[in-house]
C-alpha cells in the first residue's frame, strides 16, 4: 500500500484492539490534536482523508490535552487509549511534562510530536532549537528520560518496527509509561510502499501473570510467622480490577486493608477492615496500625515516600514486607519477599494456600477500635467552624495572626475540611472526583468517603499541578454517564485549565471546584512548618520595599471562567455553597465553583513523618531546630 507515513500511522492505529478477560476492543478512541507547521500537513492531512474510527478532538494547550489522554486511559484502567500529536518545538516541548506524569504513574500514553526536517533542508525550521556540538538534536530529545519507550522516524519505512515497539511498551502493565514516536515534517508526508501486513488487525492481550511456585511458598511460609499484617491497596488492584479477591482475602484473614493515592476506592471506604489513606497523606487509623504491624503486603504499589512516610513509619522491630506486583523493580522494594504476578492471580494463589494452612491473624478489637477514633476525627474536621471562640486553625502557629486579614480579603470564613465534608456529602455516590496537587490530596486520602468503586481519581505518582481540570475531562470521556468533579486548588488551576474550553466543545460537562485560599497553601505549610517564614507562597501584592507582602489578591475566578461559557457560581458560606452544588448538578454544561476557604483549615499530619532537604547552616534559630528535628526523625528511618 502506497502511502505517506503518516497515513500509514493512523491506518495502524485503527487496527490495534485490546483483549482483556476474553473481551475486544479498540485500543484507541482517538486523536487529540494541536496543529502547527510540525504537524498539519502531515498526521493532519492523514486525519482529514481518512481518520478511520479514531476521533479527533481538539486540545487548548498540548500539556492539557496530554493529561487529559492520561487520566482517560487511567479511568479505564489502561484497557483504552488516546493519543496526542502535537507540532515542532514549543508544542512538543508542552508535552514533556505530560510524559513525565505518565511515566511516574505507570499509566500508557502515546506521544506523537512533530520534529525538524530529516533532510535538513531548511535549516534551521522554524522553531528549531540549535545546538553547536550536534546537529541531530532536537527539542523532542527532552523526552527521552521521561519517556518508557523514544524513537524518531526519519525514513518512513522505519515506521513499523517503532510502532511494533511502541505497542508492546503500550499494552505491557509491567513497563508501561510515555511512549514518545518524534515524527519530522518532512518524512511525514513521505510516501513508501507498506506491505498490508503491517495494517492486519493486530490483538494485544493483558495476560494475568502467575507466580513461581517458589515465590508463593515462600510467601505462605512468610505470612504464617506473622500475627498483625497490613495490606496496603495500591493502583495496581485498581489496573487488575482485583478489588473483589483483594476484600474476600482481607476478610478470611482478618487483615485490615490501608489505601495508597491510587488504590483508594477500589474498595469502598465503608468496607469495615478498610482503614483508609496511609503515610504522610494518610489517617491515625492507618497510620497507627502501620506502626504495629508485624508485616506489610503490599499489593500493586510502589511504596512511594509519602505510602512508607519516607520508609520511617514501619516501627515494629520484626517487622517484614511481602508485595504482590506485576513489576519485578516494585515488587523487590523495601527488600521484600515477592509475588511477581498480576495483582488478581497473586492474591487468589496466596489465598488458597493460607487457607491450607488454616491461617489467622491475632487482631480482636484493635481495627474497629481505631476506626471509630478516627470517625469522631472526621466528624470533628466536618464541622470546624472559625467564628467559634474555640476555633484553632488546623495547621496553626503559621499565619494565626492574618487570618482576619484573609477573612477579609476573601469574605469569607470557611474552613477546607467543612467544605470537603459537605461536598462528599452532597454529591452523587457515583460521581468522580479528581485531583492531583496542593492540600487537597492529603485531605481526600483521609477524609473522602468513597461508597462507590473507581470514584476517586487522584494523580499522585507526580502530583503534577494543573492536571485537575484537564484530568477530570480525560475522566468524563472516559465515564461520560458520570457526574466527574475536578478538585483544584487556586495555585493549580491557575496554571493550567484551558481544558475547560475543550469539554465545552465537546459536550463532556465537568465540574470544576475551586478552592481559593490566595496562595500555594500546601507549600507555605511546608516552609513554615521547617523553620521558615511566609515567603513567595502567598498571592500578595509587591510592597514598597519591594518584597511580595503586600495587600492579599482578591481574584475572581467564577467571573473570569463564564467568559468561556461555564456556568460559576461564588460560594462564601455553606448554604451557598449547597445551593450551587444542586443547581450544578442540573447543568448541562460544565460549571465552576468559585469557593473562597481561609488559608490553615486543610488537614494536618496524623503519626506520619516526610523526608524533606532542610537547610543544614541558617541564621534563623527555628529552622537550626528544624535541621536537628529532621535528622532524629532521618535516624528511625529505614536504610534501604
């Protein structure tokens, strides 16, 4: 078949399809698109004559469209795919971030950016960064460290074993990430004679991987030794759908079950041996309990700093690790005894053989104990009220002084862990909701109360900000029937939300809940709670002495976002702010909730410790504590 690359690109795409437990599908939906000289003439002109089944959506800004793709191959629990294709230079250049989240997530995206002329003829193009020591470089090669697969076509016949190697990164769980294909300008319009067997209808199947007989055995003779383990539910029970084996495991053992970013809502937070978010962002429930354990299954995770509070919040003296993970690399972490296997087949083998063995766990009443201690917790965070005489921020001792300011300056006097208590109240139990960065995630790891599965989408293997508003369109193309809510801070939502534009577009409603405490509110917890002061964090205005403390910036965000056609509303009390979720509920396109929340009212640390750099040499006396705090805390940690 006589065609150009690129449209032997998108004939190959149209003729890739999933098999999953016996099912078919097309691998990919569609095509997001930003067109620019490094692209339009190429896969644009592919697209136009012949798109196949493939939609082509039209992104705002190519890091938020690439997000976008991500979240909806993460909510379909990576059985479904979008790719992206951006142009030379600045547009790719957008997307790196994009494989970055990919890749640390493990979550499969194809890239597609345009690049200079493999000819050379011009050069330079348009948009072509030069370097003197090598002709051959490009802006495209930026990807290469935050991509699981790179390649770059420059003859057209080298299309087909880039894409053959593409598809087996794409569709392998194990290693699966970015996958950047740079296509120059010119060879995509090149014309070669591709043999039709390159076009046959190709099947990739997720093949649920078994154990060695060795590893369960050693895993059994592991277990049996132990009297309190603790699971922790990571995404890979989510990518497995291994919820429902992972719950009849917990309960013929009597093991509780913590959650990871990723792994919660795979069951629900109801579920009596499901104790809730663990680590840095975790609850005293979990938390506690990890302290105690004696050993630590972890299931499909990987034990990141903030699931092992920076590998220090394992205390017990005997205390050992076994992981059931389809990744070798994550599965041999923490030096633990490892199940290589998908997360379904390793947990029914464990469990068919504990039962063998008659085994049980020696917990009575310790879970149910602390899990009521931390529902009087939570019901205490519900209802934190500021014009009370007892009100104490939850983060206090940092700006108690400026909080009339803020009060002020927002007019507002709401508290964060109020307004999350009343929105999971409120909402639908099968809406989804989205996050990504700021004080947010901690307070929805401990405080969300997920009743329905896969309802809480949350990207934490990065937490890149800006990917809230563009996640939560991903989300919706992914689960059009479901109400999807993008949970965003003012910080992040500033940064990127263009996206907002593009669900319009395409008639995918999103919700968008902002929460305004005019500043990087995570972040000044951070410095603040190290030894420093209040710097570059707050949204002020540069003052007479040329510093940024000067008056608060009062942004109205709802005003600004109607412009686009979003239906906002501006929440300043708790009745408005029911009001507006019950009028957004009836909307038919997508809305945003402007809800201005004082800054120090998100949740605080429960038992759990962050390894962060902490300047070793300072002037001030509070950060040379800091300093000497870290390193105890650095000296009950885990070495490896």
């Amino acid at each position: 078949m006589k065609l150009t690359m690129a449209q032997a690109l998108i004939k190959f795409l149209n003729n890739q399809y999933i098999e999953v437990d016996g099912e078919k599908s097309p691998l990919f939906k569609g095509i997001f698109t930003i067109f620019g000289h490094g692209n339009v003439l190429g896969i644009g002109q592919a697209l136009e004559e012949d798109p196949g089944y493939l939609e082509v959506y039209q992104g705002r800004n190519e890091q938020g469209m690439a997000h976008a793709a991500m979240a909806f191959a993460k909510q379909k629990h990576q059985k479904q795919l979008i790719a992206c294709t951006s142009s030379v230079g600045p547009g790719s250049a957008n997307m790196v971030t994009a494989a970055a989240t990919a890749s640390a997530n493990n979550i499969p995206l194809l890239l597609l950016p345009g690049d200079i002329f493999a000819s050379r003829q011009p050069d330079p193009v348009l948009q072509q960064i030069e370097q003197t020591y090598d002709s051959s470089i490009t802006t495209n090669d930026v990807f290469r460290p935050v991509s699981k697969y790179w390649d770059r076509i420059t003859r057209p016949e080298q299309l087909m074993s880039a894409m053959l190697q593409a598809m087996r990164v794409l569709t392998n769980p194990k290693e699966t990430g970015a996958v950047t294909i740079a296509l120059p300008q010119d060879v995509q319009s090149e014309a070669y004679d591709y043999p039709a067997s390159f076009f046959k209808k190709r099947i990739h199947r997720f093949s649920r991987n078994t154990p060695l007989i060795e590893e369960v055995k050693d895993a059994v003779a592991l277990v049996k030794g132990k009297k309190k383990p603790l699971i922790i539910c990571g995404g890979g029970v989510r990518y497995s759908e291994a919820a429902q084996v992972l719950s009849e495991f917990a309960e013929t053992f009597n093991i509780p079950i913590a959650e990871t970013q990723a792994g919660k809502s795979a069951l629900s937070s109801t579920h009596f041996l499901n104790v809730g978010g663990i680590g840095v962002t975790g609850n005293a429930c979990a938390n506690q309990l990890a302290k105690q354990a004696d050993l630590i299954i972890g299931v499909g995770t990987r034990f990141t700093d903030f699931t092992t509070s920076s590998k220090q919040l394992f205390q017990e003296e005997s205390v050992e690790f076994l992981t059931i993970n389809i990744s070798e690399f994550h599965a041999g972490k923490l030096d633990a005894t490892k199940l290589v296997a998908d997360a379904k087949v390793g947990i029914q083998e464990l469990t068919s053989n504990l039962k063998e063995i008659g085994y049980q766990s020696t917990y009575t009443d310790e879970i149910s104990t602390l899990k009521k201690e931390w529902e009087n917790e939570l019901e205490r965070l519900y209802n934190v009220n500021y014009q009370t005489e007892a009100f104490k921020p939850e983060v206090s001792g940092h700006l108690d002084e400026a909080l009339p300011e803020y009060v002020e300056a927002l007019d507002s006097c709401l508290t964060q862990t109020t307004v999350i208590g009343k929105v999971n109240d409120l909402i639908d139990e099968d809406a989804i909701i989205v996050g990504a960065a700021g004080s947010l995630p901690g307070d929805l790891q401990r405080m969300w109360v997920a009743r329905k599965p896969n309802t809480y989408h949350m990207e934490y293997g990065y937490s890149c900000m800006g990917y809230e508003v563009s996640g939560a369109l991903g989300v919706k193309m992914a689960e059009p029937e479901k109400e999807v809510y993008a949970m965003v801070g003012d910080g992040s939502y500033l940064m990127l939300h263009s996206e907002l534009i593009t669900s319009i577009q395409e008639n995918k409603k999103i919700n968008v809940l902002l929460f305004d405490n005019a500043g990087f509110g995570c972040i000044n917890n951070l410095q603040m709670g190290h030894g420093m002061g209040s710097f570059g964090t707050e949204f002020r205005k540069r003052n007479q002495d040329n510093r940024l403390n000067g008056e608060l910036m009062s942004i109205d965000f709802a005003r600004s976002a109607s412009g686009y056609g979003v239906v906002t509303y501006t929440v300043k009390t708790l009745e408005e702010l029911e009001a507006a979720l019950e009028d957004a509920k009836k909307q038919t396109v997508s809305t945003l909730i402007d809800i201005k929340v004082l800054p120090k009212t998100m949740t605080d640390g429960y038992d759990a410790w962050w390894h962060v750099g902490v300047a070793e040499v300072s002037k001030k006396e509070s950060t040379k504590q800091a300093y000497k705090r870290k390193e105890l805390d650095l000296q009950k940690a885990r070495k490896y």
